[in-house]
C-alpha cells in the first residue's frame, strides 16, 4: 500500500510516499518514494533555540509546496511519471499527532485531516517517538523491497531501543510490533539538548549536536594542554534513567576556566566539544549496556537525531559486540526529524486500528503524547 506520511511536530516540514507490505506476515517491508523535508535552521538560528509561534507560521507557508512536492517525487521515482502522483494512488495518510510543539503539530494534523476528507482516504494518527523507532525499517530512498529484507530481518524481538532526540532520551522494550515498555527516561534535559544547550555556551550555533560533532572530530588528543574531565550524570544510578541538566553547569564551569586561562578560542572550543560528547556518548552507551545485562534483548536499535552522532554509533557497536546480539544504526536519513518514518510508523498501526475514510473526524492533538 502507499502511504503519505506527514510530520510537522518541532521544526521541519517533512513529507514522505513510501509504500509498505508484508506486515500481516510478521515480515515488513517499505520502499521510500520520496522524502522531503524543508528545515526551518535559519529561521530559528538566531534566537538559539526553536521558538514556536515561527515554527508553525513556517509550517502554513510551506506544507502544501512539501505536499505537492513529495506527491511529485514519488510519481517520478515509481511509475516514472512526471506529474503529481495521483491521489488515488494513497491508501493511507498518516500524521504525527504528539508529542510535540502544540501549534506546529496543529498544522500538519488539520492539513492531513483536510486532505483526507478531500481525497476520502483513511488517516492516523502516529506518535512522533514511534516514528522514531520505525526509522531502523527503512532502507534508503529508492531501493524496493527485495533488498529491503536485509532491514527487517536484522531486527529481533524482543529489542531495546535507545531513542535519543532533541525532546526525548529514553530506553524502550520492544515486545513486538507496537508493544512498548519505558524502562528509563531521562530526569531532565534530553540528550540533544544538552548537545544544543552546550553548544551555545561555546558560541556554536545551533543545532549544536552537528556543530559538537564536527569541532570534536577536529582534536587531538595529543595537542591535549588542559585537562578537562567532565561528570557522567547518573552512569552508575541504580536505574535506567539518565539526567543532562548538570553536565550543562559543569561545561558552564570548565568553560570559564579555560577563558581564565587565556586559551585559545579555537583550541578551546576544540577540547570542550570533544569532552562534551565524550560524556554524552559514554552516559548512553553505559545505561544501554546495563538493560542489554538485564533484559538480555535479541536486537539493539537507536534512533532520533542524536543517533546522526558518529561517536555513538560506532562506539556502541563496539560495545554491543561481544554480546553477540544484531544491532540497528538507522540511515543517516532517518535520524532526524523525517516523514518516512511516521509513514512507517502509520502502517502498524493502520494494521492494528483498521481507520475508515471518515476517520478524520475523530483525529486529534496530543502535545504530550506516550509512547
Ligand atoms: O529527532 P530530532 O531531529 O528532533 C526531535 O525530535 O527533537 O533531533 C534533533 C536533535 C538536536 O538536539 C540536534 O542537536 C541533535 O538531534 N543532533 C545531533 C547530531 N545531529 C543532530 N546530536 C549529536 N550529534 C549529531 N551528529
Ligand atoms: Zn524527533
């Protein structure tokens, strides 16, 4: 079937076609038709983080043009069709209905309601953190399901996902399709937060993750002057839960520190990214390995848009090595705020919910949404 995914939660508005099969079978499959995305960076740069009245004006301006878009690309990349790909070829509409930003999910969700009572299509509702989840399903843009098996076929139940995102730090339990268990969130800041909060105390911009990642990759730790040691919140709570507020003070600190001393702005900005994720990453990577021992999964998945980081996946994969047990690194494609994804997400639960063409009626916001 072929699903239009929508997602306007935070500040992207992101569109996707994909089409998906095989999921009555217990064997998944999906084929990427497009994926677009217009990032509204610029508009929130200067203010240091999103602020949401302009998120959602952004959204107005550009969901349409983002529709069209994707329901182009699609129609070109499948039936070779230079024109939009017609309405009638969508089963499903599927939207991010929370948790999120109140007044950009409202677009995207009044939007998909529109089209759906238009197009007299079925729509659902999908939780944003669950988007997340399903970005380890999707192969990239363009390849078709028969290669697509090597996806889902790597990922066994049950299986612990780490979802790591700019609102979110959790550790899930996947049972099965659809069937979640929160074993530990964080307390606090979100992982990428703490990425985006640091960051600006170093004057890098926003987002910061991307802007952390990029200055640690520059140091080197033989230039190493200055010793700076940052805590692990939480590394060793009895407890799945971690807490980001207080490695937000202590880079406060260390940072005025080395100011006092007259460092170098550039080896500064050098030493305290690459600490910065240092900690970051050793805190998740820690927890992780604590509910591998103890819930002994059969898969190891991370998503949202830290898990662009590279320290992350490949220190993980290191790590979850000699438990002898498959681990998911999403297409860097995925990792961020995306549609494909709740598309995704959308066919699980259009099989377990079944929504007919009037389903819009009943469709709702949830800013607070639980997985
Ligand atoms: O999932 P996402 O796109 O939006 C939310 O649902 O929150 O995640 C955005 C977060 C931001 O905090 C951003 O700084 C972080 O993901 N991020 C990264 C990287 N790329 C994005 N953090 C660390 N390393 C990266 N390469
Ligand atoms: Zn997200």
């Amino acid at each position: 079937m072929y699903i239009l995914g929508i997602e306007t939660s935070c500040d992207d508005t992101a569109v996707a076609v994909i089409e998906a099969g095989g999921g009555r079978l217990g064997r998944p499959h999906f084929s990427v038709l497009s994926n677009v995305s217009y990032s509204q960076v610029a508009i929130h740069k200067k203010f240091g983080g999103i602020v949401p009245n302009l998120a959602s004006r952004a959204h107005l301006q550009k969901i349409s043009p983002t529709v069209k878009a994707a329901l182009s690309r699609a129609a070109l990349s499948r039936f070779n069709l230079d024109s939009n790909l017609d309405s009638k070829f969508i089963d499903l509409i599927a939207v991010t209905r929370g948790p999120g930003l109140m007044p950009s999910l409202l677009v995207g969700v009044n939007f998909a309601r529109a089209i759906a009572y238009k197009w007299q299509k079925p729509i659902i509702g999908v939780n944003h953190i669950e988007g997340h989840i399903y970005s380890n399903w999707l192969p990239p843009i363009g390849e078709f399901p028969i290669s697509n098996f090597q996806f889902s076929n790597k990922i066994k139940f049950p299986a612990l996902i780490l979802i790591v995102s700019g609102g979110h730090t959790e550790l899930v339990l996947m049972k099965d399709y659809g069937k979640y268990k929160i074993i530990g969130e964080t307390l606090d800041d979100a992982a990428g937060e703490c990425f985006d909060k640091t960051a600006r105390i170093l004057g890098l911009g926003f987002p910061g993750g991307p802007a952390i990642a990029a200055e640690a990759a520059k140091f080197k730790v033989q230039s190493l002057k200055f010793k700076v040691h940052l805590p692990r919140p939480m590394i060793n709570s009895n407890d799945y839960n971690f807490s980001f507020s207080g490695l937000k003070t202590a880079v406060l600190y260390a940072h005025n520190k080395l100011v006092a001393q007259d460092t170098s702005r550039k080896v500064m900005r050098q030493i305290m990214a690459y600490e910065i994720q240092e900690a970051i990453v050793d805190v998740l990577v820690s927890k992780t390995l604590k509910a591998v021992r103890n819930f002994n999964p059969k898969s190891v998945m991370i998503a949202g848009g830290v898990a662009a980081n590279e320290k992350l996946r490949t220190y993980l994969a290191e790590k979850i090595t000699p438990y002898k047990i498959s681990i998911s690194l999403p297409e860097l494609s995925y990792t961020t705020d995306n549609a494909a994804m709740i598309a995704a997400a959308g066919y699980f639960n259009y099989l377990k919910k079944k929504p007919q063409k009037d389903s819009w009626k009943k469709m709702v916001v949830d800013a607070n949404l639980r997985l």
